[in-house]
C-alpha cells in the first residue's frame, strides 16, 4: 500500500492530508504531532508495508523519548464541542468533514488524567473503535471524563474512517445514538459479568474440568498439603511429581494425566533433594528444579512480580509445564502468611504469572 491508496482507504483527501501536514515515502507515511501552540514536536510513522510477507517493521515508529500526547489540540482547544477519537486519523477525518477532534497518540487506554484537566467546560462526545479494546478505551475514558457522551458507531462500521468511507454523511454522523456513562456502562457489560440462572445452568453444556491425579488434583487451580512438621508433606508432593511425570497411578491408585512438572522448593538443599530423588527412583527428564532457588521471590514488597518471576513464566512455557509444586508456602510468600493481603497477593501473582496450571 502507498501513501495515496491509504489516504483513499480512510476517506481522506490528498490535499487536505498535505494542508495538515502529512507527507509520505514508499514505506511510511508521516503524522506531524504538534504542541498545543502547534509547534512541531515528532513525527508519528505509520508502516504502510504493516502486515505484508516479510514486513517485520511495527505499525508504528515514533521517536526515541517521544510519549503519548494528545494529538489535534492545537486546532480544538478552541471550540465548544469536541469528539474524543482512538487515533489520529479518524481526528483528521472529523477535522476535515468540519468537526472539531483529538485523540491520543498512543491508541486506546493512554488517555493522561491530566488532559482532562484541559476539556473542563467542554462538551466531550467520545466515539472510540467499534471492538473490544474500543469498548476498554471508553469505559477508562468514562471514568476520567463521567460527563462525556458516548456515541456509538453501527455495526459494521469499525472506526471513524470506515463509517465515512462507507459514505456516511456528517449529517448522519452527528445523528449517531449516544449514551450517557450510566446507560453506556449498562449497555456495554463485559461478559464476565454476565449471570447464569439455574435454567441456564440446566440448558447448557459446560467442559468438565480434567485431572492431573484423578479426584484428587485438577488440571488447574490450587491444592494445599499441610500438617506438621515432618510428617512427609514434602514426600507426598514429590510422589505426586513423579507419577504426573511417569504417567503412572498415584499410590498405585489414583490414574494420572503424564505432564510436565516444576518443583519450587526453596526449603531443602540440593544434596537432599538428590538423596530424596535417588531414594525415590526419581530420574525423569520432565521434573525441573530451580538451579538457584535461593535467588527466586515471586513478588516485591508492593505486590509487583519479580523479574525472576517474570522470566520463569516464560520457561513454564518454554517447557510446557502442567504442574508446580511449591515447597514451601511460607518461603514464597512475601510479607506474612497469616496476613490475608499478604496471601492474596501470593494467589494474585500465581494466577497471572502461571495461569492454567
């Protein structure tokens, strides 16, 4: 695609795109973005070869130090009325169809808290992308900007452009349907949130959650195996590692799904574990330990993920773990184990860092 197809695509005129000061190459075309006084700050690429074979470039380039600046303003910062969009385009697009409009530079969801300070005593309609992250712009947006207006684009429109491009008239577009947040939000639920009743239940058919150890551990969530002091929690977990990984019956009884199996075990040195493994029989290829667990801490103080949780996540994958045995709780928790805050953010941070297991 060069430079005048993508200009035609989106419903904009040449000569209006070179009046604002758009230029393109065979590869990029460029978007000044301007101060609020319209001074020229950098230059905004968008990769016009985005998505053909071989084109491994990102969709955009921007320039090193650049941030997410809200784009337009210098030309709306004047006016009454204004149309918060998703990109720079679409805010082109209203501007030239005659509509005063702004966006982020940085998409959807990096709207800052303090441009909201700057459209105080403005009258705010928000018309973002016709899909999912659209709907996760608006509703970020509505919480920054309560008083804005929504207006809801039809179904198959997927942005400004296309709406136009359609041949949609401004006429229509202002005509549009629009929401206030209350209404907005209550149209637009996410579906998580959705209710099932118990005739729902009865009509529909749910997947059954597998076993990694038949009735006794599922394929995914958490199980605790606590009792005193040397009793042989770690044994218990140790034989349970082994038959996931040999695919052979629990206690010669409980059936297994074979898989993958991480130990974490920061309480026992490698001389033990070694002699635990060896007493065992244990020398499957597919039970992985921690060469430095002394190193490992899945969270900070602030409940942020350690980097050496973040590139374990990646080695889960890498290895496609099903299984990870923690030994023990209280070695990874950080804070206490008898603070409720503590431990949520132990669950917290198990979830998003290794989910489905």
């Amino acid at each position: 695609m060069n430079g005048e197809t993508y200009l035609q695509t989106h419903g904009i005129a040449e000569q209006f795109a070179l009046d604002q000061g758009l230029a393109w190459t065979d590869e990029y075309l460029n978007i000044p973005i301007k101060d609020e006084d319209g001074e020229l700050l950098f230059l905004k690429a968008r990769n016009l070869k985005y998505g053909d074979e071989g084109n491994t470039a990102p969709k955009y380039k921007n320039p090193a130090g650049s941030t997410a600046t809200l784009f337009n303003w210098h030309l709306a910062k004047e006016a009454l009325n204004i149309f918060l969009c998703e990109g720079e385009m679409d805010a082109l697009k209203l501007t030239e169809e005659g509509i005063p409009a702004i966006s982020s530079t940085g998409g959807a969801g990096t709207f800052k808290p303090d441009w909201a300070d700057l459209i105080k005593g403005k009258n705010l309609w928000i018309c973002m992308d016709n899909d999912p992250a659209g709907n996760a712009g608006t509703r970020s947006l509505l919480e920054l900007l309560p008083n804005a207006t929504v207006v809801k684009l039809p179904e198959g429109a997927k942005d400004i452009c296309e709406y136009f491009s359609l041949g949609c008239t401004k006429k229509e577009f202002l005509a549009l349907p629009t929401f206030n947040k209350e209404n907005w939000l209550i149209n637009n639920r996410p579906p998580e949130y959705d209710l099932l009743s118990a005739e729902d239940y009865k009509n529909k058919e749910f997947a059954i959650h597998p076993w990694l150890i038949e009735n006794i551990i599922y394929s995914e969530g958490f199980a605790f195996i606590y009792g005193a002091e040397g009793t042989g929690k770690s044994y218990l977990a140790l034989s349970m590692a082994d038959a996931i990984a040999s695919g052979t019956p629990w206690l010669d009884k409980f059936p297994t799904t074979k898989g993958n199996v991480l130990f974490l075990d920061k309480e026992n040195p490698h001389s033990l574990i070694k002699k635990r493994l060896e007493g065992l029989g244990m020398d499957q290829d597919n039970i992985y330990f921690l060469e430095h667990p002394e190193k490992f801490q899945l969270t900070d103080f602030t409940g942020e993920a350690s980097p050496f949780a973040l590139a374990l996540s990646e080695i889960i994958i890498e290895k496609q773990i099903d299984f990870i045995v923690i030994d023990s709780f209280v070695d990874l928790v950080v804070g206490s184990e008898n603070s409720s805050a503590d431990t949520q953010a132990f669950f917290n941070a198990i979830r998003e860092l290794y989910p489905r297991i």
